[in-house]
C-alpha cells in the first residue's frame, strides 16, 4: 500500500514538472507575436508614395537655332556676334552642327593710339564665318527648381572646322568649344556656349596665328 502512494506522487510531480517547464514555452510564444507586431508596425509604416510623370524629349533629330553672344578677335577687340545654326542629332550622344555668324570688329590699339592710321576700311573690319562641326554630349541630368518643376539638363563638347572672312580674305579656321543644354520642354531648348576659333592672317605683315573666343547664348527648336 504504502507503495503504491509513493508511486501516485511520483508520477504527480513528474506531471507537474512537465506542466511547469512547458507553459514557459507559450509564454515566450505569445511574447514573440506581440514583439513582431509592434516591430511591424515600426518597419512598415503607411506612406503615401507620390507620382512623377516626366515629359519625354521630343524623338525628332533636326534642330535649328539663333544665338548672339561676344566674340572676342584678337587685336580687334570684343564685338557682339549673331549667328544661326542648325543641327542633326545622328544618335543620342553625337550631333553634327552647321553655323554661320557675322560680326564687325573695332580699331587696333596701335590705331586708336596713332590718331590717323587706319590698318582696315570699315567693309574690311566685317568679319563671317561658317564651320561644320561633330558634337558630344554627356553628363545628361536634370535641374530641380521646385518639387514640381524639374527640367532635362546636358553637357556637350564640340569640334568642327571651316572658313573665316576677315579684312576681304578668307582664312581656314578651326574651332573647339563646349557648352551647356537646358531644355525648357520636350521641343525648345536654351544652350550657353563657348567657342574659340583659330586661324592666321598677315594683316601686320607676317604670318600670325589667332585664337578668338566666342561666349553665346542660344535658342533652338526640335522638328
């Protein structure tokens, strides 16, 4: 008899034993749901996405310009410039551009200082010039004026060569410059650039090679 009570208890404790070590379990169960609730909340919060609808470049490959700016001809002076180009676009990163601009230059110094000597007639001091020219662009961006207003942006170089008119002579010109597209919408565009054309001229009895720099601002169209 005495016995068999030992055994009951014995298997009562044991029974309790498990009992105890198992609720624990559900405990730390219930904990780690809360946990991962609270930690969702935090991780996944509700945000209201906003949506941008960026107008597309115009696909069309022409392009035609008016520009005016200064060009600066070496012992001529800096004299205001107006020209017109056109441009087509063969692939997206390189153009070939065709200008033509005309300009009419001052006296030397060495007139203006000698009072009566005057190296040019005034139809000699019109200068022209024409070039064909292959473009690069890169560095393609965007500028954000506000959260509402963003415009395309680009970089480009250019390298070209042509004829310069100078004091009734013509003279084998090349050019090298680089310049800055801001693209108002999908077909206007605005282009600040800056050329420098080289080329020589005897005008002073020998042989001189000039570099003349040319700073413009312009507008093209896309058709």
């Amino acid at each position: 008899m005495e016995n068999r009570v030992q055994r009951i208890l014995l298997i009562a404790s044991l029974l309790s034993a498990l009992g105890g070590f198992t609720a624990p379990a559900f405990a730390a169960d219930d904990k780690e749901k809360n946990n991962d609730g609270e930690l969702g909340k935090i991780i996944t919060p509700d945000i209201e996405r906003r949506h941008i609808k960026e107008a597309d470049l115009d696909s069309e490959d022409f392009e035609v310009g008016l520009y005016y700016g200064m060009l600066s001809v070496e012992d001529f002076g800096s004299n205001p410039v107006v020209g017109v180009s056109f441009a087509y676009h063969i692939t997206e990163d390189f153009f070939a551009q065709l200008n033509y601009g005309t300009s009419e230059t001052q006296k030397t110094s060495y007139e203006l200082l000698s009072g009566g000597v005057e190296l040019l007639t005034k139809d000699q001091r019109d200068l022209s010039y024409y070039n064909i020219s292959l473009g690069y662009n890169l560095l393609p961006g965007q500028v954000y004026i506000s959260e509402k207003w963003h415009f395309n942006t680009g970089v480009y170089f250019i390298a070209g060569a042509g004829n310069t008119r100078f004091a009734e002579k013509n003279y084998f010109t090349y050019n090298l410059g680089a310049g800055f597209k801001f693209y108002a919408t999908d077909w206007l565009m605005l282009d600040l650039g800056m050329r420098n054309y080289s080329f020589s001229h005897e005008l002073f009895g020998e042989s001189k090679k000039t570099n003349n720099l040319e700073s413009r601002l312009g507008i093209s169209l896309f058709f």
